[in-house]
C-alpha cells in the first residue's frame, strides 16, 4: 500500500498512527491494516515526523535488540532515541565507529557523508578487505542494512563543502557528527550548523595519542594539547565570531609522534602532486588505531543520552600548569609537616611527566 503526499493514514496496525503528512510512506506487511505484525519501511525526504509516529519499538524483533537499551533508558526514552535523525559527515576511524553505535543504540534515521573510499591502511569500524575501494559511506550502509535493517540509512559520497551544505544539513537532523579531520571543512561546517540552530558534537585529534585515560568531553573552549581543536577554535572566532558553545572530544593527552615525512612514488617530495582534495593534507599522522575507535563511542554515548533526555554531567577539565603542581604539592608537604610534624611521609614525586 503506497500512501502519497496527498493523503493522510489514519492507521497502521494497531495503535500506530501518523497524525502528518510526508511524502511517501511504503508499508508492507503480512495482513492488512487490523494486523498487528505489519513491518513497515518509510520515505521521510527531508522531515522526520513520520518517525516518531511509526513507532520501530512496536516491533518485538527491534524491542529485542534494544532490550538493554530499554531497561537503561526506559521506553519513553528509547522511542526518543528511535524516532531520532542524526548525520555522520566524516566516516574514518572516529566516523565508522560512532555511527555503528549510534545505529546499535536504536537511531531511527542516519545520514552517512564522506567523499573517501576504504583503503587497506584504513579498515574501519565494519568494514573488511573486500570493501577496500568502496565508498566509506556506502559501505557503512551495506553493512548496517545486516545490523539494524529498520534504520532508515542514507549515504551520500559527498565533500562538505558550501555546494553541498543544504543537501547534507537540511532536513533538522536532531544531532550533528563533524568527524572530519580538515581544518577548513571543520569551521565551515561547525560554523554553518551554529547559523543553522542544529546541534552538532566535534571530534579533534585523534592521531598521535595512546592514553585512552585522557580523553575528554568539554566546551570547545576548554579543549588542551590539541593543536587541531586549538586552530579550529582561533578561526571560529576570527572568521564566525563563534567563542565556544560547541562540545567537543578531544584528548589532554601532548601528541606522541609527528607527521610522518612525505615521499611519493619516484621519492618526489612534494606533497601537493597527490592531493586528492587540494587544501587536504597527504602527510600521514601516525595512529594507534583504538584511539579514534573509543572517541567514537565517546560521541556515540553522548549523542544518545542526550536524544534520550538523559542527564550526564560530564567530568570538568582541569587546566594545571607546573605552578598550580608546585602549589599543590606545597600544600600537601605542610599539611603532612602538621599531622606528623615531618614531611617524610610525603611520597609524592615531580617533574614533566605530569604533563607528557
């Protein structure tokens, strides 16, 4: 039964029903509209209130599969999350594993943006060695249509670039992913989601960190030892007047390793010959790869409890210098001096690693 955007459906099975109009709903099912078994797929467009009209938890096999969700969250909350539009853009180490979570956690509708294949350096969150040359994008979807085939998935093989800011961001997605790792794609897109009113989560540096212990989740404004986060935070200022409201993942953890040295095929040393983006950088940053796997589910976990309406007080960032050490461990000493009138108990040692 197709019902056009013409028409309005009264009733889907039992106690489901739309109460809006969109462009083209496409239901199938095993009876007819009584039958309480009805599977159903949906065409939004460019709106999602379909979703939460057709409720996917109605469904005992998704009910299932999102069982601990549920008992987590709560039903009412779930069915926020399930009735939930959110776009990825950026579908590399960080991108793959959080949109995997975020269809996991029951996210009704996702839009995948990248404009890179999958190469055999970079297998990502699902993918495997026979999708090496397949758009990340749709190779995310192939794979999610087996996970979760209730998700409604859009993949676009797309650069975010002005061009292609309405396709990708129209449609008021509940929730923005900037996964991308170039400095003037980040701004704009971070930039345009701000003018837009959407709510968008940033991930910064991944690259060159091995301590999963000091990854954060703050204001862009309390990001550290990030060179990433610190030069998108300057042009958001500069160029958007934008001073902070935006949260990001970043790491306080200094980068352990550089850009690697940049040689092409005849040992040519220009890097700019092999761009495939120009303004995109071809040196490679070295990557220990379970890093940019957990900031993924770091934004995966915050997205979801906030579709969900559930309240998590992330821990603050504290910013010492040697100083404010110094002045702790001052402290300490003449606190221990007046307990035990020695300071020999203090076993407190000092110096740069504190800060590596």
């Amino acid at each position: 039964m197709l019902v056009t955007s013409d028409e309005k459906l009264q009733k889907v099975g039992k106690n489901v029903f739309v109460i809006c109009s969109i462009s083209l709903i496409a239901i199938s099912g095993t009876g007819n509209a009584s039958d309480t078994t009805f599977r159903y797929g949906i065409d939004l467009g460019n709106g999602n209130c379909g979703l939460a009209a057709l409720n996917l938890l109605a469904d005992e096999i998704v009910s299932e599969q999102l069982t601990r969700n549920i008992q987590f969250f709560g039903l009412d909350s779930q069915e926020k999350v399930t009735s939930s539009y959110v776009v990825v853009i950026g579908l590399g180490g960080v991108g793959s594993h959080a949109a995997s979570m975020l269809l996991r956690s029951g996210v009704g509708k996702l839009l995948l943006v990248d404009f890179d294949q999958c190469e055999e350096q970079i297998i990502h969150a699902v993918a495997t060695r026979a999708d090496v040359g397949i758009p990340k994008a749709e190779c995310l979807k192939k794979h999610f249509s087996s996970i979760f085939p209730e998700c409604q998935v859009d993949a676009k093989v797309l650069l975010y670039d002005a061009s292609s800011e309405e396709e990708i961001l129209s449609g008021n997605p509940d929730f923005v992913l900037d996964c991308i790792d170039n400095i003037d794609t980040k701004v704009a897109l971070l930039a345009a989601c701000v003018r837009r009113g959407l709510k968008v989560l940033s991930a910064t540096g991944a690259g060159a960190r091995a301590d999963p212990t000091r990854i954060r989740l703050a204001d862009l404004r309390e990001s550290t030892n990030d060179p990433l986060s610190r030069a998108v935070r300057h042009r958001l200022r500069k160029d958007h007047g934008i001073e902070g409201g935006i949260p990001v993942v970043f790491s306080l953890e200094k980068p352990k390793a550089k850009l690697l040295p940049f040689r092409g095929p005849s040992g040519e040393e220009d890097p700019s010959d092999y761009q495939i983006v120009p303004g995109f950088r071809v040196r490679i940053i070295p990557v220990l790869g379970t890093i940019p796997a957990i900031f993924g589910q770091v934004m995966a976990s915050y997205v979801v409890t906030q579709l969900a309406g559930f309240d998590v007080q992330t821990e603050p960032v504290v910013n010492l210098d040697v100083d404010h050490y110094q002045t702790l461990l001052q402290r300490l000493i003449e606190h221990e001096e007046s307990l035990y009138g020695t300071d020999m108990q203090v076993q407190v040692g000092f110096g740069p690693k504190l800060f590596s």
